[in-house]
C-alpha cells in the first residue's frame, strides 16, 4: 500500500469511525439492546440476537433493512431472548425481509433457543460454526461470511464509537473485513487486492493490508472503505 492510500485509509477511518454515520444502519439495532443492558432492561443474549437478525437481514436497500428489523423486533415485542426461549415463534411463509420468510427466523430461533439452553454467549462460535449452527447452512471454509463477520466486528471492537464491544474473549486483531460487493470494489479501487474472487481469502487480503496501517484492529479500515464509498456517493445499499 502506498503513502498516499495509507493517508487516505487513516484520515476516513477517523473520520467515519463516528456514530452520526451508523443512525440508520443495522447496527442501530444491537445498540438499543446494548444501551437497554447497561440501565439493566436487557441481558447480553437479547444483544447478540439482535446482531444476528439484523446482520441477516443486511442485505439490500438500508430503508428496506431498517424497515423490516422494526418489524421482526415489534413481532419480538422489543424481548428477543425471552421470544427466542418462549418456543412461540410466528411461523409462516410470508416474507419478513426479501426472500427472507417468517418460517426462517422460527428456525434461527430454534437454533438459538437449543444453544443458549447449553451456552451463555454465541462467542465461542467460530465463522463456520455460526454458518451451519445457527444459519443452518453448509460448511464452507472459503466463504467470506460477511453477515457473520460483520456481527463478529459489531461485538468485539471496543473503542466505544459505534462498535459495541461487548465480546472481550475475542481480540480484534483476529476479525476480518466483512466483504461485500462494494466493499470489495472499494478495495480494488484502493490497490488493496487484485483477486478476482469475492471469498474469505480476498476478505483476508485486505484485511492483511490494513494490518499494514492498523496492526491492533484491522476492521477499523472497514470505516475507511465505508469513507471512500461515502464520498463517491455511493447507494445506501448492503450486498
């Protein structure tokens, strides 16, 4: 990475690094919670399964995002964990986000019911892990994950801004860039991989590169890319 990228990545990480950015982003979402625990009106689990849904659910229009997390919290009633353990889950094949449907958060929520019943936390999951516990879905070691490494960020950077950094057994060091399409355009735009495959390999890549610039916490250079996609103009989608 040259001089310049490297100034450029520094100044939009410090820059973006700034809750007044992430109001309407589905991050909003696990902050309630977060700000609810801390008055004692919630417990970690309902933090952990609001970051799971509303990372699930980041994936298209942010308006449409934030539009149908509201609706999954309202049918809640704003208690995700006591929902999760009721057993009492709607349960149909309606859509609650894109192809998104009702049946599939019954399952998440059965398969978070049968963990919490052994487990405490989700920390312990790996990636992988939490693609075919939780999500149900196929084992796969090249997959960016990026829903799940995006919650994995969300949960343990801790520098009090807009991560909440509630996971203290995970070092931030160990996260990766969650990857997207514009998140990897941003970085191909910035010479930060080459790689024509959007797997979890690319995802390293560039995470590596900003280990170059922040060694301690890598992901902070998701805020640097979010900056440079800001400044384009770029939609307010997520992929």
């Amino acid at each position: 990475m040259d001089a310049r990228t490297k100034e450029k990545m520094i100044l939009w990480a410090e820059k973006f690094n700034d809750p007044q950015y992430f109001i309407e982003d589905p991050i909003s979402f696990p902050k309630k919670f977060e700000a609810r625990m801390r008055e004692g009106r919630a417990v970690l689990q309902d933090v952990e399964i609001a970051a799971v849904f509303a990372a699930h659910f980041a994936w298209g229009r942010r308006s449409v995002i934030l539009r149908d997390c509201e609706r999954l919290f309202d049918e809640m009633g704003w208690q995700p964990y006591e929902y999760v353990n009721s057993g009492c889950w709607r349960d149909d094949d309606s859509s609650v986000h894109r192809t998104v449907k009702w049946s599939d958060t019954a399952r998440i929520c059965k398969r978070l019911k049968e963990w919490y019943s052994w487990h405490g936390s989700l920390e312990s999951l790996t990636q992988d892990e939490m693609r075919t516990t939780i999500f149900r879905q196929k084992s796969d070691l090249k997959a960016a994950n990026k829903k799940i490494n995006m919650m994995r960020r969300w949960m343990v950077r801790d520098d009090g801004k807009v991560d909440l950094g509630l996971w203290t057994d995970t070092d931030k060091k160990e996260l990766i860039i969650p990857l997207d399409v514009h998140v990897y355009e941003q970085a191909v735009a910035n010479g930060l991989t080459k790689r024509k495959q959007k797997d979890i390999v690319t995802a390293r890549e560039i995470t590596d590169a900003f280990k170059e610039i922040f060694p301690d916490d890598p992901c902070l250079g998701d805020f640097a890319l979010f900056g440079y996609g800001v400044t384009r103009g770029s939609e307010q989608t997520e992929e």
